[in-house]
C-alpha cells in the first residue's frame, strides 16, 4: 500500500514538473535564415576550397561564403573570383569558415545565390 501511494506521487510530482517546466520555458523556433542583397565587391578563392564574396550590401552582411559542395547557384553562373560589379540575391545559414594565406575569415554560408549578366 505504501510503494503504491510513493509511487503515484511520484508520477504525480514528475507529470506536474514536466508541464510546470514547458509552461514556464515554452520552446520557440527561431531560423537562422539571412537574406542579402547587392553589388559584388570581390570574389576571394579560399585555401580550404570557398569561395570569400564580398559584396556592397542593399541587405544582409558584407561577407559571405560560397561553398560549390553545398550552395545552390542560380543562372547566370557568373560567380568566380575576380568577377566584380555582379549583383547578387539569395538566402544564407550558418556561419562557416575561409581560410586565408594570413586570417581566417567566419561569415555566412550561402544556400541559394543568384547572380546577374
């Protein structure tokens, strides 16, 4: 009779802090989906295979980081290094690394990208 109340109250107690704690701290999505915009500045090839694009931003961060293994690239296919004045339009994620000969540069990875004639 006792192990049988202990137990129920136990239940109880964890069903209670269960709900007590995700009504206290309710979970939230939260993207981190960045759109950017602009005029291409520069198009920088990295040591570690990316390609470095800075770009004169309408929206969204100067620096990003095209990866060709995982960024999508939308006609015209105009995005290789030294091409400047292009303007681009697309979404980026999660920061990611370019290894320079002299700094490492930590910016956003491009998703999708397109580019101009």
């Amino acid at each position: 009779m006792k192990f049988k109340i202990f137990f129920l109250l136990l239940v109880g107690v964890a069903l209670f802090s269960f709900l007590f704690f995700f009504v206290l701290f309710p979970v939230k999505a939260q993207s981190t989906i960045v759109p950017f915009g602009g005029v291409t500045l520069a198009v920088i090839p990295c040591v570690n295979g990316v390609l470095l694009v800075t770009q004169r931003p309408v929206t969204g961060p100067e620096k990003l980081i095209f990866d060709p293994s995982s960024s999508r690239l939308y006609p015209y296919f105009k995005l290789v290094p030294g091409s400047s004045g292009k303007h681009i339009l697309g979404i980026a994620s999660t920061p990611s690394v370019c290894n320079l000969v002299y700094k490492h540069v930590v910016a956003p990875k491009i998703i999708m990208i397109g580019t101009s004639e």
